[in-house]
C-alpha cells in the first residue's frame, strides 16, 4: 500500500496504489485482498478489473489465483467525508 497523501481537505478524494505478490514457493488459489480504512474516509471505486466488496470502512476483491512471484496493483479511489454531531443542549 502506498502512501497517501500528507493531508486532505474534507469532501476531498484521492487514491492509494494496493500493490500485491505471491512469494511463496507454489501458485496460490482463491486469493482475497482486504483493505480497512481509516475512520473518515469512504470507498469510490478501484481500477481493478473485479467487484469489489465493500462495507462500512473495509473493501475485499477477489482476484483469483496468483502463480509464483506474480503481482500485480491497483489504484484505490477515497474520499475524506465530513461527519457532522449534533449535540442536544439539556437546560435545567
């Protein structure tokens, strides 16, 4: 996962480089990506090529098999979103 950028303005996007590979010693079946993110961002979209599946603030893709020392990467698109409180004011 690359570096982010060092800081964001709220309702702005930008993306994370998810840079994968197998080095282990045999090809790997049925691999699954997971990234968690941060608490104020939220998911956009991914240049890569699978549905990705996404909850509250984690995404998975199921890219398939990998054969030895394969990798691959894909971008990963974000958005720094406001969350607004209100705080109810109680007079006794």
């Amino acid at each position: 996962l690359s570096d982010g950028p060092s800081s964001v303005g709220l309702g702005e996007s930008f993306a994370y480089q998810l840079s994968f590979n197998n080095q282990g010693y045999d090809d790997a079946p049925d691999v699954l990506l997971k990234m968690q993110f941060p608490k104020g961002l939220t998911y956009e979209g991914d240049t890569s090529g699978v549905s990705a599946n996404c909850s509250v603030r984690e995404c998975s893709w199921h890219i398939g098999s990998l054969k030895k020392s394969q990798a691959g990467s894909f971008e990963v698109k974000v958005k720094h979103i406001l969350r607004i409180y209100l705080i109810k004011k109680r007079i006794l």
